[in-house]
C-alpha cells in the first residue's frame, strides 16, 4: 500500500497499542524491529507513534477524536480489536473506519477516491 502510493499523498501513521490481547508488549524500537521482518524499510514506510491507549481513560486525543466522529456501525464508539482502521483526508477531516477484518487493499476504492479529490483543482 504504502509502495503503491508513495508520491501520491497517502501517508500510514501507525499507533502501537498493547489493549488487544498484549500482542504489542515490546516497546518503541522492538516494534520497529519487529514491523522489518515483514519489510525492511517497513520504518520508513509508516510513520510510527509511541504506543498508547486507543480506549479508556488514556485514550489517545486522536483516537477519542476519531471514535467519536466516525462510531462504529452499530454506533458504540469503542476500538475493538487490533487493526482497526481510519482514513482522513488531505485537510485532516475523518472519512471512513474500517474493521479489524478489513484489509488495506480493500480500502484502495476509498483511498483513490480521497487522493483524486485532492489532486482534483476546487
């Protein structure tokens, strides 16, 4: 994803967190190392965030922001699993969430839809 969109605007910030299950109890630089297993530039792909709370009283800003503006289908608000997924446009306005289930390549519609409006003169 990153790949196929370097030079057309899109930009992965990703933010580590250990709520799920403890599947991230590394810390900053044992993510990093670990995200090179599958690719080795995997770090300068993605724009990694320390690792913190995507629910609960130490909610990231950003994630109480996002929750908040795009709930979950059935309205609740909460993350519920690694993975989830939230694609802002070029001004910073919340677009569209994405389950854990959804796979990247399976938001490319989306994604190409943001990016066209971008590059599209107003």
């Amino acid at each position: 994803m990153a790949d196929k969109y370097k030079g057309k605007g899109l930009r992965i910030l990703a933010f580590p967190c250990n709520q799920f299950g403890g599947q991230e109890p590394g810390t900053h630089q044992e993510i990093i190392e670990f995200t090179k297993t599958f690719d080795p530039d995997m770090p300068e792909k993605l724009e990694f965030f320390e690792k913190g709370d995507v629910n609960g009283a130490n909610t990231r800003e950003v994630f109480g922001f996002l929750k908040h503006t795009l709930p979950n289908d059935d309205g609740t608000t909460g993350i519920r699993w690694n993975f989830a997924k939230f694609l802002v446009d070029h001004e910073g306005k919340p677009y569209k969430r994405f389950s854990p289930q959804i796979a990247p390549n399976d938001m490319v519609v989306d994604i190409d839809e943001l990016l066209n409006k971008r590059s599209s003169p107003n």
